[in-house]
C-alpha cells in the first residue's frame, strides 16, 4: 500500500507537465537548488534540457557550465522536480544556467544535435575506433554507423603523437530500457507499436530462437525486458551483443558476446537467441500485452481508460510514450482501478561523461538531422 501511495505522489507530479505552458527560455547564472532528481552530464545545457524533456518526472534542471569554477563538477546537469512544478528557491549564481522541460511544446522525441564541441572528450563507451582526416569525417563515420549515437576525434595537434587523427566511435541506448520489470495481478503492460524507420535496404526477418534454451556464460550486460522478442530487440541493439539469453522466471535478458562459439544448453523457462545482424528485426513483441506484468516507474502521467486496448491505443498515438502499464477494474485497490500509466525512459544519445581536453572534439551523429 505504501509503494501505491508514493507512486501515486511521482505520478502527480509529472502530470504537473501537461498543465504548464511552454518555456524555452534558459535563465544565465542562475541556480534553481534542490529539488534534484538525479544528475547526468550534458556538453551543453541545450542538451541538458533535451535530457530534462525526455526523463519522464523531470520538470526543470540547472546546468554547470564550463566555467564553473566553485568544484570539478562542471558539464553536471542535474535533473529537479518539485510538488508545485516550480523551482522552490532562484539563486544567482555565477557559471550556472537554468531552465525548464520542453514537455508542454510538444518537442521532437529525437532530437537534433548538430553541434560540435572543441576541447571536450566523451571518455567511454568505446566501441569502434580508427583514423579519420577531420572530425568532420569522424562524425560522418558516426551518423553512417547505425550503432553510433557519439564520438570523439583527436586532431592533429595532440599529444602524444600516436593517437592523432584518431576518431573513437561511441554506443548509448537508442531503444528504451525498462528500470523494474515484476509480476502483479490486475495490471497490464506493454509497448508503443510505432514502428522504427526502415534500416536502409534491409529485410524484415522473425530472428532465431532457441525455447528452453540456454547459452550459459560469456555475459556483458544483464537489462530487463518483457518476453523473449524484448531481449532480442536489446541484443540488436546493442555494439557487441552476438547472442543472448532470456529468463522468463525473473525476466532477465542477458547479453552476451563469443564470436568463437555458441554452445547450447538445454534449460526450461530460458529462451536464447542471435541478434538481427543482416536485416531489420520483426517488431511483432510489441503489439503483445503482458497480463499480471507491471512496468513499474518511469510514468509521464496517467489516464483514466476502459481497457488495456485503449491504453496501449493512446500510448501509440502519443509520441512520447514508449511503453505503459493498465490498472485493470478488478484491481484489489479501487483507487487505482482503470488507470493507464503512459511511460517512457531516456533514448537521446548521452555520453557517460564529459571532461575537457585540450585538442579533442566531440559530437553527436546526425541521424536525427535527417
């Protein structure tokens, strides 16, 4: 009862969003303290707001700048919220910038990041490196590799010498991932059924899978997801990932890489599999509704509704909602009863970090540009 009554608190104030007006403009040497959600860091602080915009409680942020001088903590973009939907205090600050979610503009779900950003490093995430003319050219690179959402290109005045002119290409999730994944009676989840654009030339192929099977060992990443297809879709996704297992028990979706072998075990309750390498996956997981299954967390708000089917209708048709979870009418708490919770989680490419470095440039792909 005490977790329904804190959900009930968030979801409260991220509904807060659809009633603000829209605010673009950003507030210089301003601090908006507390209130924080969590930090992430951000090159600039139009990408901090863009992050601001996708996190689905986020309603405003503060940005430190690069010349912030009080600590090291520079490029941090902490994410706030607050009951009111208002910053609680307003400090002037020196290096410091403010501002406001994008949420009530109806911004782009992918968002355009054109700029580029001399004397800063995206140190990680590291996935494909080699040696370029320009950054120009590693970012071309960049947006011509699928998998690719940033870089970082060393020019021709590095030290040391060795690394010159090399162009480090650089993975995020492109795909949502989703934070708890539990079963509940009552409630109904599932996905957006809005259909990722064609990847080139590419042909649908089903992907293969092994029921009762598993591939034990050689594991990268251990996510969540909702149904064999799920983890597939996450394995595709994914730099490195050439195979995975998934566990229906627990929903565990591990990603694995052996380019050497692929030995399989038999296993009840695990589905294993090979990623979509050569062609574009079936996305057929997604119009499957998950009954006894809740998606807790990441709420954009909620919506009162008579079916699961009209719940999973308006999270199509809404451009930010990726998944959702439905309080079905028999729920043993009425309060909650015919509640569609309408989610998503944090897709824009967002390096791990952000440092300064002296003869290094960074960037984004242009994908998004397009």
């Amino acid at each position: 009862m005490e977790t329904h009554r804190i959900l009930g608190i968030l979801l409260s104030i991220c509904s807060l969003s659809l009633g603000q007006e829209c605010r673009q403009q950003l507030l210089e040497n301003v601090d908006f303290p507390g209130s924080d959600i969590q930090f992430v860091f951000s090159p600039d602080v139009d990408h901090c707001q863009q992050l601001c915009t996708q996190h689905p409680a986020c309603l405003f942020f503060s940005f430190l700048r690069a010349d912030w001088t009080r600590d090291n903590k520079n490029f941090y973009c902490y994410l706030k919220t607050s009951s009111s939907g208002e910053p609680n205090v307003r400090n002037p600050v020196q290096g410091i910038t403010s501002g406001f979610s994008l949420k009530p503009c109806s911004p782009d779900s992918k968002p355009c990041l054109p700029q580029m950003y001399p004397g800063l490093d995206f140190p990680g995430a590291d996935y494909k490196t080699f040696f370029t003319e320009d950054a120009e050219e590693c970012r071309r690179a960049c947006t011509q590799d699928p998998a690719c959402q940033f870089f970082t290109f060393i020019n021709d005045v590095f030290t040391p010498e060795r690394i010159r002119y090399k162009c480090h290409l650089k993975f995020s999730w492109s795909v949502p991932t989703l934070p708890i994944v539990e079963r509940k009676a009552g409630v109904v989840s599932g996905f957006s059924n809005k259909a990722e654009p064609p990847q080139g030339s590419k042909p649908v192929c089903q992907g293969k899978l092994f029921p009762n099977t598993d591939i034990p060992g050689n594991d990268v990443l251990v996510l969540l997801a909702a149904s064999p297809g799920h983890c597939q879709n996450l394995c595709s996704a994914h730099t490195v990932c050439t195979f995975f297992s998934f566990v229906s028990k627990d929903f565990k979706c591990y990603l694995k890489v052996n380019n050497d072998a692929m030995i399989l075990k038999a296993k009840d309750g695990i589905t294993s599999g090979r990623p979509a390498d050569f062609c574009q996956s079936d996305n057929s997981w997604v119009n499957v509704a998950h009954e006894g299954v809740d998606f807790n967390g990441s709420d954009i708000r909620f919506e009162l509704m008579d079916d699961a089917a009209t719940c999973q209708r308006t999270c199509n048709e809404d451009a930010n909602c990726q998944f959702y979870t439905y309080v079905q009418a028999d729920f043993h708490d009425s309060v909650y009863r015919r509640r569609c919770y309408l989610k998503r989680a944090i897709t824009m490419p967002a390096p791990p970090k952000v440092t300064k470095l002296a003869n290094a440039v960074s960037g984004f792909q242009l994908r998004n540009c397009l």
